[in-house]
C-alpha cells in the first residue's frame, strides 16, 4: 500500500511517499511569479490614492502557473492508494479543487485537506508518518 501525503504552499510543495516503513521525499518548486503590490502612494490621508494592479494578464499567468504547479504534483500521485493535503493557506484547498475538477481518480483517493503550518523536513515526515498511522481505517 502506498499512502502519499503533501505539504503544499504557493512557493513549494514537499510530495513525501510512506510504503511500509520506509519514506521518500520529493519537492517540487511552483515557479509561480509573485507579484507584490505597494502601499499607498505616499498620502497619508483616509481614501487617498492607492496603488492597484489593473493587471489581468498577471492574474491570467499566475492561473495557468498555479495549472501547471498543480499538474506536475498531481502526475507524482496516480501510484498512490491514499492521499492526504496540508498546507498553511488556501493553496491546499486550490489543489484538491483542482483534482476534483480535472484528475477525478486522484481525487478519489485524497483523504483529508488540512491546515498545517510551515515545517522542517523531519517534521513533515513526522506529521505525515503519524497522520497516515492513526488514520489507518480509512477504506
């Protein structure tokens, strides 16, 4: 049996493999741009001018950026009997979205989405390990 579980967020996702006692650990980088959007333009006044991005090309690029993060993770999951998502953000929740929408037999296997914040490499091996050992009922 071959239970996956990963820790995703915006910039990385840690995809660790659990079969029998042994672990790997896969990471994989989103070369997803990131775009940072200033503070006012200086005024200090309530309602003044503010900087905002008019930019639907950067959200239309950042979307298909999130596609092709979401397709390479997904492509490491089609040997897995089970699979469990953490992450600190809502970037979980875009990726299970994502299987459901687009890699239904993935999605099938998926678990659980939970919050997890940022970790060591132990650690995440740690969480993985022990979600995977309690949860072990699971059909």
């Amino acid at each position: 049996m071959k239970n996956i579980g990963i820790w995703i967020d915006k910039e990385k996702a840690y995809v660790i493999k659990v079969t029998d006692n042994q672990e790997e650990m896969i990471t994989i980088l989103s070369e997803i741009d990131t775009f940072k959007i200033s503070g006012g333009s200086g005024t200090r006044f309530k309602g003044g001018p503010q900087d905002v991005v008019h930019d639907s090309k950067y959200l239309e690029r950042e979307k298909k950026q999130h596609k092709e993060y979401f397709k390479k993770i997904a492509q490491l999951l089609k040997e897995a009997d089970k699979v469990v998502i953490f992450g600190p953000a809502e970037t979980g929740q875009k990726f299970n979205k994502e299987l459901k929408e687009h890699h239904a037999d993935i999605s099938k296997k998926v678990k659980d989405v939970l919050r997890a914040d940022s970790m060591t490499d132990n650690q995440t091996k740690a969480l993985i390990r022990e979600y995977f050992n309690t949860n072990n009922t699971f059909a």
